[in-house]
C-alpha cells in the first residue's frame, strides 16, 4: 500500500474530512514516527508492531563488480516485530 493508497481509504471511511485534512495527519503521523527513530526510541502501535534502530557492525564486502575488498561502516537500520494480532491474522 502506498501513501495516496492509504490516503483513498482512510477517505472512504471518514467521508466528513478533507482530502486535505487526511493529507496532513498522514504525514504528521509518518514525521512523528520518523522523527522518533532518528532520536533512537522504539515506537509501538499495539496490535500491529514495534520499530526500534538497530546498529549493524562494520564488515568487509566484495565489490561483485571488480571483485576488490570494500570497507563498509558501522550503520542503523530499522527494525520491524510483529505485533500479536497481526501475527496470528498473517499465519492464520
């Protein structure tokens, strides 16, 4: 699902918002959870799943190009769990 996706049907459920409006809390929504990642707090929504930063070590790669040996640094990545609900909805 996309975000203009998700923008449609969150339309379609509450005919009494603008497109505007529901454009706004969207991305108000997306920047929150965004801005609390990069300050490195885990963000929960109950029933769907928790992100949290996680630090990947660094490592020495192989560029497939020309097969030289290639320093890749320390990094942060985001990563996803599952919450319960959407758990047991996926594998039931």
């Amino acid at each position: 699902m996309t975000r203009s996706e998700l923008i449609e049907k969150i339309a379609a459920k509450m005919p009494n918002l603008t497109l505007k409006d529901i454009e706004s809390i969207v991305s108000v929504v997306f920047e929150k959870l965004t801005n609390a990642l990069a300050n490195g707090d885990r963000v929960e929504i109950r029933g769907f799943g928790a992100f949290s930063i996680r630090t990947r070590n660094p490592r020495i790669a192989i560029n497939p190009k020309n097969k030289t040996m290639v320093e890749v640094p320390s990094k942060n990545i985001v990563h996803f769990k599952t919450g319960k609900e959407l758990h047991s909805r996926l594998n039931a």
